[in-house]
C-alpha cells in the first residue's frame, strides 16, 4: 500500500459519433508499481431491485463552455440525501504495467444521467463542444477483500463503500472536440 504516485494512472479515449449513438473507447494504463483497481464497471437498478452490471453505461452531463464530461467512479451521496443503497461502481484490477480497455455508449441526441437522480447543473446546449472522459482508480488495499460478483463473461470487484469513497482519485482524459446534438 501507499506505493501508487500521482500520474501513474492515466487514461485515453477516442470518440465516434454515429447517427445512432456516440460511442467511446478508452484505454487506462498503470505506469506506476502497484496494483491498482480500476471503477469502471456500473450497474443499473430494475424497478424489482435487482441490480445488473452494464459495461457501457456511464454517467454523463454538461459543464461550462459546452464541455460533456463522461464517468465512471463512485460518487458522494449528496448532501442532506437519505439513502438506503450508496451507487458504488464495481472495479477491475489493473496491474503495474498494464492497460485496461473498455467502452462507452450515449445516446444519439444526447442526455444527462447523473448519479442519484442528480439534477443537471446546466441546461441542454444545442451542440456540444467537446467532451472528456473520467474514471476513478485506487491502490489495491490487501487488506481489503472484495467480493468478486460474475457479470456476464468477467468478474468484477465490490468492496466496502466507506473504502471506496475515502480511497478513490480520478483520472481524466484531454477534452476532445466533438460536435453532438443534446436532447433538449
């Protein structure tokens, strides 16, 4: 522990945008020495509860200047919010040296789903500028033992929220210019 430093983790994506859907796909490399886990992998909740991981999903809105950011990490709940169920993302390992890949999928016209049901800071724009990529990492703990949940054809990790929240950082990609309709 404590042997990840800051810049080790970094991320790239490259952005297509079809009449159908913008879709991403990003790369996160460890250049650093320790193992690290990766938040990549959300999940959407049915009306029954019953939770299923989705690999594309992320969440997404607009910030200043016609910026779309795009997410995968493990949010805060929000302030004075009451919640039976903290959203966690569930993590890949990622080991020193190595690149981990995997994609995105918006909508054509895009939206904005933030966690929580959050309300969107900014309204819909006509057009976006550009947009940019998060994901959030942190140092593999062997303290801490996840518990491995099959989805699909992988496994992925769920550890405590409490540890998620007090160990996570955020690595973003460069903005990348893309001009794409918002639902309005």
């Amino acid at each position: 522990m404590n042997v990840l430093n800051d810049g080790d983790v970094s991320v790239s994506v490259t952005w297509e945008a079809f009449e159908s859907g913008v879709v991403g796909r990003y790369q996160v490399r460890n250049g650093g020495a320790a193992e690290v886990y990766v938040f990549d992998r959300l999940y959407r909740t049915s009306v029954t509860g019953y939770r299923s991981v989705d690999a594309a999903f992320a969440w997404h809105w607009l910030e200043a200047d016609g910026v779309f950011r795009v997410a995968k990490f493990v949010p805060q709940v929000p302030v004075g919010e009451k919640v039976e169920s903290p959203e966690v993302a569930y993590a890949r390992v990622l080991g020193p040296g190595a690149v981990l890949e995997g994609s995105v999928m918006l909508p054509g016209l895009l939206d904005q789903q933030l966690p929580y049901d959050g309300v969107p800071a900014l309204a819909a724009v006509a057009q976006i500028k550009a947009i940019v990529f998060s994901v959030g990492y942190a140092e593999v703990d062997p303290a801490v033992v996840p518990n491995r949940i099959k989805a699909g054809d992988e496994m992925v990790l769920s550890l405590p929220f409490s540890w998620l929240i007090s160990h996570q950082r955020i690595v973003s990609s460069e903005p990348q210019a893309l001009a794409v309709a918002m639902q309005r």
